[in-house]
C-alpha cells in the first residue's frame, strides 16, 4: 500500500516536472517520453498574453542535467535551490505547489528515476564562433561579475552557466526569458546567498541579448544552435 501510494506520488511530480507542453491530447506515455529530452510550454501572462518557456532536458545528456548529482536534483526539486541552479519561472508553482511538498524520500526516488535517464535529445547545429564573437564583450561587461569568467558561478553570486541544460535547451525560450526579465524564486524560496538577476529588457536591445545567448550556447565546450533577435523580440 505504503509502496504503491509512494510511486503514485513520485509519478504525479514526474508528470508536473515534465510539463513540456506536449499536445494535451497525446498520451501520458508519449508525453513522458517527449518531455525527457525537454519541450516548449506556454505561460499565460496577463490578458491576452503568453510567453514560450522551454522545460530542459532531464537526461544525463551534457545537454541535459550530466553535472547534477543525485543530490543537486533532490536538492532542487525538495527545495528550490542547489549549487547547479535555482527556480524561476513555470519551475517555481512545480516547486512550490508539488515537489515540496513530498517526502524527502520520495523527491530521492524521483531524482534516483531522472538520473537513470538515458542520455537523449536532438543534435544540433552548434552556434560558429562568428556568431559567439559579439556576445563576449556583453558578458563581461554585464553577466561575468555574478556566472565568471569560467562559467562556473560563485557561491555568493549566482550559478554555473557552463553545462547549463537551461543555455544549452534545444528551444531558446527559457534562456532568452532569464536575460529579458532576471529570474526569481517564488515567495518563501531562498537561493542561498546568490544575489537577484536584474531583468535586462531595458538595459539590452534584441541583437545584443541574442549576441551573449550565442556567445554562452558556444562557449565552455556546448554545441547549442544559434539563437536570432527575431526570436528575443518575440519574448518580449
Ligand atoms: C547580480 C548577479 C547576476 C548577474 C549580473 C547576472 N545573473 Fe544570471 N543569474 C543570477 C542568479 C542568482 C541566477 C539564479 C536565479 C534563480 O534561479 O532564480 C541566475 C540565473 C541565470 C541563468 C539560468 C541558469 C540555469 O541553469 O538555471 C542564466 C542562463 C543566466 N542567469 C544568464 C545571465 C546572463 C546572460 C547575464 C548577463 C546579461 C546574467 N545572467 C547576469 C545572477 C546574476
């Protein structure tokens, strides 16, 4: 009983992590399988509007969450906050409304299931060094004080950004998010001693935050695709 109640709970967070923004109407089973390798999802704003989120990749692809350990996922999950990376965006109501709220035994059994993952996902046409070049200024000036030099974050500024599956996703919606409008925990969350990540939307125009997207999605060894103003200007 205790059993199958436990994995009901594991399958349900599952599910809530997996928000991939598959079509509703396929399959659970299709569905837990697309979301692994990540997906696109749309958040209403306010009124009419909506913004693209992109959900990572849960495999142990180097696109995917290869440097988190078991307990960085555990961590997250339970918590909202790991040396890897902190919640923002749609990940903060998962957070908040559902893995928090299992056991620490359960969240064990969920990370232990997403470490199993075989590594997945799409191949990419990586980002030319051409396309890196104009974002390296951007992020000295603006991203390196807080993420460094070596991309590696700091612990009383903010996280890695080298092996990020959120600056590596196949979709570059969640990436451009974070640079347009910062990123926050919900309320009650705390991110350690990392300082807040302004929004940049006012601070950067469209080219520029494509630029330094480009520059990260190239650099510290990942083979992430080119990201176009087009696309920052749709997130806006
Ligand atoms: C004042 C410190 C600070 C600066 C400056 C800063 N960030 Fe951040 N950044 C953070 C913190 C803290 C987080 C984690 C926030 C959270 O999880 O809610 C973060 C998160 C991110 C993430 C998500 C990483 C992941 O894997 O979850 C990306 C991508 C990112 N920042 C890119 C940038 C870029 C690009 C710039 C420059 C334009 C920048 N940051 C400037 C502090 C900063």
């Amino acid at each position: 009983m205790a059993r199958s109640r436990s994995l009901y709970r594991v399958l349900a967070a599952l599910i809530a992590i997996g928000i991939s923004g598959v079509d509703e109407s396929q399959t659970l089973l299709l569905r837990s399988r697309r979301a692994r390798q990540g997906g696109s999802i749309r958040e209403h704003v306010d009124g009419e509007k909506s913004r693209s989120w992109s959900a990572v990749n849960l495999t142990s692809s180097s696109a995917g969450l290869k440097s988190w350990s078991l307990d960085d996922l555990a961590k997250y999950l339970r918590t909202g906050f790991s040396p890897r990376a902190g919640t923002f965006g749609p990940m903060n109501k998962v957070i908040a409304n559902s893995t928090s709220k299992l056991t620490a035994g359960d969240v064990r059994a969920v990370a232990t299931y997403i470490k199993s993952l075989p590594q997945g996902g799409e191949a990419a046409t990586p980002v030319t060094p051409e396309l890196m070049a104009p974002g390296e200024a951007i992020y000295r000036d603006r991203c390196q004080k807080c993420h460094g030099a070596s991309g590696r974050g700091g612990i009383f500024t903010g996280p890695p950004l080298a092996g990020s599956a959120i600056v590596q996703a196949e979709d570059p919606s969640s990436l451009i998010n974070v640079i347009l409008y910062g990123a926050g925990p919900s309320k009650g969350i705390s991110l350690g001693a990392w300082e807040t990540m302004r929004p940049y939307a006012d601070v950067l125009g469209d080219s520029e935050i494509a630029a330094v997207a480009n520059y990260l999605r190239g650099n510290w060894g990942h083979h992430a695709s080119r990201v176009d103003a087009d696309l920052v200007g749709k997130g806006r």
